[in-house]
C-alpha cells in the first residue's frame, strides 16, 4: 500500500498494533504492519528482557514502543501517590464491603504487603525512572517512540532523531495534535472516543478528519473503533495514513488477556466498553464489570482523582479479584470493537481480514462512485 506511514517505515501495510503483549507486536510486524510495546511503566530491566525477546524473533522486520512520558522531565506532578497518606476510610470500605460480599476472599496476610509495595512502586514513576527505561530501549533497534502522556520533551524528539528514530504521540483534540506537531512530532495518532483504554469523548468519525486537516501535510494515524477492514478503509477515505489499533489484538491466541477475560469479551457487545473513572480516575474506557456498575449505584462514593483510584482498585481490588478469578468483578481496557469479538483467532488471520475486508469496501465504493 502506498501511503507516507508505508513509506516512513518500510512497511507494506499502515496497521499500527498497539499492545502489552510481545507476542501480538512480533506477530503484526511479520505480517507487515508494525507492532509497538506498550511499556507503561516496566522497569528498565524488564524493558532489556521483553527487547530482546522481541529482536530475537521478529526477523529484523520494524517495531516500535509506546511509553508514558511527561512532557517535560521535571514534571510528574499528576503521577505522584503518596502511600502515607491513607485512602479515605468511606472507599476502601467501599470496595472491600463489595468484595466480601460476593465472597472474593481477602489478601493472605503474608503476601498484601508485597503486593502493595509493588503497586506504589509502579505507580509512583518518576520521570527519572521514564528515562532510564527508554535509554534502555534505545540500545535496541526500535522504530519509534510514541507517547501517551502528550508530546515528548524536546531533548527525547531530538535523541530519536539523531538515531534514526520516528516519533509520534496520541491525540483526543485537534489542539493536542497541534502541539504534538510543535514538539518534533512526525505524526499523530487521533484517537476517537470508542477506543479502549484512556479516550477522549469526539467520535472518531469526526475527530479523524478534524485532526488531519489541523496538522496536514503531517500524516495521522486513526485510532478507536477500528476492528475490521471497513473501518481501515474509513480511516483512508478520512484522510488517515493508517490504523492505530489496540483492541482488536486483545482477542488473539497470542494475546496476554486471560481465557475468563478473553470469554466475556466474546460474550459483551458494544455497549458492554463503558467509559469509567472507577479503574484509574480519569475515563478509561474498559470491560462492563460488578465494580464499574456499584460507583452508579445510588449511595455509591465519587471516585477518587488518578492516580489514588488508580491505586484503591488495584490494591482492594484489582488483586483480590484476579487471584480468584471472580468474574463478575474481572475486567480489562478494550473500546467498543469489543462488539465485534467473538472468538479466537490468530494475529496473522485478524491481519489479512482486515486487508480482505478493506479491498471489497474499495470495491463497493468503485461501483457506487462508477
Ligand atoms: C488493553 C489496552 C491497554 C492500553 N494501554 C495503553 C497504554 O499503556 N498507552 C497508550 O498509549 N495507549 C494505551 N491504550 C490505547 C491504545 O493506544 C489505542 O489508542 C486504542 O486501543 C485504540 O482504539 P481501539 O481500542 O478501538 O483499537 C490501551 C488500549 C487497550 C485496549
């Protein structure tokens, strides 16, 4: 395909997998589009391991990683959680009163302490810590660097330059995008609202050309909502480069989702991916689950501010809930493709329908347009 993403990284197709997953991100590449590492918040040495797992079996094909990053280095002010200060008493009853109710037995003693060191430690990154894993990541051949936390700080666009290295970053407003373009950026991600995971609240259908005409001739990438091939052709004919998809791979055989998560996501339809601050106290958009719904209840606290709630459903919850696997309670971010899910298959196989799908779309336009 000829498109300026195609051409910016010797790709054949403009598919962009974001993922967790290191498996899913070798997989896409083979096939031609480009995987990219969500490194969220991994130690430098996990970043070592899961790189060099990734050059051992990608076959030099392209990929890239995609980080939290503050934009300046100083700045990790909406990033800090202090342990001392204790949780609100009325939350953590909350939850815990929740939990006990349907039975999810409690923390042994002997572990909750460690699980929740290792929690704060997670969450309380420094951009210290930031750096250090992407000079990490530096020591290997990656592609390009994108950000999720809004544009790079100027001295990391001009290191990736030097080195060969494209950098992009996600964008919810046109305003977002505009400032990514100041920053270095060589091109933009919108995101649309549908996606899983931290989302905006413009519909892709409007956001993707609003965004593509503010930053233009810089190419764009659509995000959200793109799960089958109509939707990469809608993505083309809205003046996108290409797709930046994050869900469709969580239905994969090489996915890291468990098989009870993978399960009920075959099971929900579109309106089961609800926008809710409850997992991480900003709008992440995630799997329908027991805990989500009680915060609508009547009666039910607000949720904290991020990262505290973040913190709160990881310690009282998250944890207690995976251990057991209490379904009712298990959820995971995915966007509203979530609807079109409905069974496993493999990364090759959900690439070539895409591409399939998207040449019959062509053609149907051929024949409308004719
Ligand atoms: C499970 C999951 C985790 C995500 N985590 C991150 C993340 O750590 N960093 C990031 O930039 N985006 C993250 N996203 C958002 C994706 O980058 C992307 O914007 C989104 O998945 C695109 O929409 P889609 O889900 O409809 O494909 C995540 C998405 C999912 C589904």
């Amino acid at each position: 395909m000829k498109s300026k993403m195609c051409e910016m990284f010797g790709i054949d197709v403009p598919i962009f997998a974001f993922s967790h997953c290191r498996d899913v991100v070798v997989e896409v590449s083979k096939a031609g589009g480009m995987g990219v590492l969500g490194m969220a918040r991994m130690s430098p040495e996990r970043v070592e391991a899961e790189l060099n797992w990734i050059d051992e079996h990608i076959d030099g094909k392209p990929y890239g990683i995609d980080v939290l990053m503050p934009s300046r280095f100083d700045d990790s002010s909406d990033m800090k959680f202090d342990p001392e200060q204790l949780l609100p008493k009325e939350h953590v009853d909350f939850v815990r009163n929740m939990l006990d109710e349907a039975g999810v037995p409690p923390l042994p003693e002997a572990e909750a302490a460690e699980i929740k060191r290792e929690i704060v430690k997670g969450i309380n990154f420094t951009p210290q810590e930031s750096l250090a894993m992407i000079e990490t990541a530096l020591k290997h051949p990656i592609k390009l660097i994108v950000n999720a936390l809004g544009s790079q700080p100027v001295e990391l666009v001009e290191r990736a330059h030097a080195q060969g290295i494209k950098v992009g970053a996600l964008a919810g407003k046109p305003k977002h995008a505009l400032r990514h373009r100041q920053a270095g950026c060589d091109f933009v991600v919108a995101v649309g609202t549908e996606a899983g995971g931290h989302t905006g609240d413009v519909s892709s259908m409007v956001l993707w050309p609003s965004i593509v005409d503010a930053v233009a001739p810089m190419p764009v990438l659509g995000a959200g909502g793109v799960g089958r091939g109509r939707q990469l052709a809608a993505a083309l004919v809205l003046g996108c480069e290409g797709v930046w998809a994050g869900s469709l791979w969580l239905k994969t055989a090489q996915s890291e989702v468990t098989p009870e998560i993978k399960q009920k996501m075959f099971e929900a339809d579109a309106s089961d991916a609800i926008l809710t601050t409850s997992v991480t106290g900003k709008p992440c958009r995630t799997l329908r689950n027991r805990f989500s719904e009680a915060y609508d209840e009547p009666g039910a606290p607000a949720t904290l501010p991020a990262p505290t709630q973040n913190y709160l459903w990881w310690q009282e919850g998250r944890t207690r809930v995976e251990r057991v696997r209490a379904k009712e309670f298990l959820t995971y971010p995915v966007g509203q493709v979530v609807g079109d899910m409905h069974e496993e298959i493999s990364v090759k196989e959900v690439v070539y329908e895409l591409l399939n799908e998207m040449l019959d779309a062509k053609e149907r336009l051929n024949d409308i347009l004719d």
